[in-house]
C-alpha cells in the first residue's frame, strides 16, 4: 500500500487487536475511514505479524499511527517531541480528521 498508492495519504494504524488501545484507535479510524475515503486509505498492522516494521519504525509503544504519502513517511509535528508518529490515543474523531486532512 505504501509503495503503490499514489492519490492517496496511507494512515497506519501499528500495534495488537487485543490492544485496548488499539482497540479504542481502530473504532476511531473505522468511524472517519469513509468520510475520508477520497484523500485516505486506512491500514491494520499486526506488530507482530511484520516484526521487521519494530525496528524500522522504531514501534514501542502499543499503539502507533503513521502517515505516508507517495512512498515518503510524513512527520507530524504534534508538540510531543516525536515526530515521526502519533504514539497515543486520539480521543476525538475530529481531532484525527484535521490531522490526515492537514498531511494531505
């Protein structure tokens, strides 16, 4: 998906379905994934199904949302200290949306 998708943000959701967190993620990505449908494509990845993308992308934590476009990593610079990812849990929806919207 990342290599082949050229028209559109590719948002990664990183961690473990039994995750709560990731659980609370997933239902926030489900509910905005067809309203952004046009600029989005949301993924699922199982950290432990591609252990490689841990050390790639340096995942520690349980839950970790990136963004990539035209097979580029696109920081988000979110007043963390990280930039690379959004390494905890959105609350809002429209919160989410304003950030893919602004990355694409």
């Amino acid at each position: 998906a990342i290599l082949n998708e050229e028209e559109r943000v590719v948002v990664i959701r990183f961690g473990h379905d039994w995750d709560k967190t990731c659980m609370l993620m997933d239902e926030i990505l489900y509910a905005i994934a067809e309203d952004l449908s046009k600029f989005a494509v949301m993924y699922l990845v199982d950290n432990s199904e591609i252990p490689d993308f841990n050390t790639m992308y340096e995942l520690y934590d349980p839950c970790t949302i990136m963004f990539f476009y035209r097979n580029k990593h696109i920081m988000v610079d979110l007043g963390t200290g990280n930039n690379n990812k959004i390494n905890f849990l959105m609350n809002e929806k429209q919160e989410l949306i304003d950030i893919i919207e602004c990355v694409y």
